[in-house]
C-alpha cells in the first residue's frame, strides 16, 4: 500500500511539473507591452511620449 501511494505521488508531482507554460500575453511583462504598443497605435501617442515598460 505505501509502494502504490510513494508511485502516485511521485505521478501527480512530475505530470504537474509538465504543465504548459503560460503564453507571453498573459504575463506580467506580456501585458505591459501589450498596453504600450496598443496605446501607441489605438491611443493617440508617439513612442516619445510612452513610457517604455
């Protein structure tokens, strides 16, 4: 009993460890490009008056 809950265990760590990774877009520093580059182009501003991120 202890053998097949030491293998589950050990299972569930490495098929969580092979999740896919988050897609840039949706990090911190994805996000913070996406809002400069559209407020450049939607929002009316020059890239000198951005702050860059």
């Amino acid at each position: 009993m202890r053998k097949i809950t030491g293998l589950l265990l050990v299972l569930f760590i490495v098929l969580g460890a092979c999740a896919t990774p988050k897609p840039y877009y949706k990090t911190a520093k994805g996000k913070k490009k996406t809002k400069y580059y559209n407020d450049i182009q939607f929002g009316g501003k020059s890239a000198s008056q951005m702050k860059k991120p």
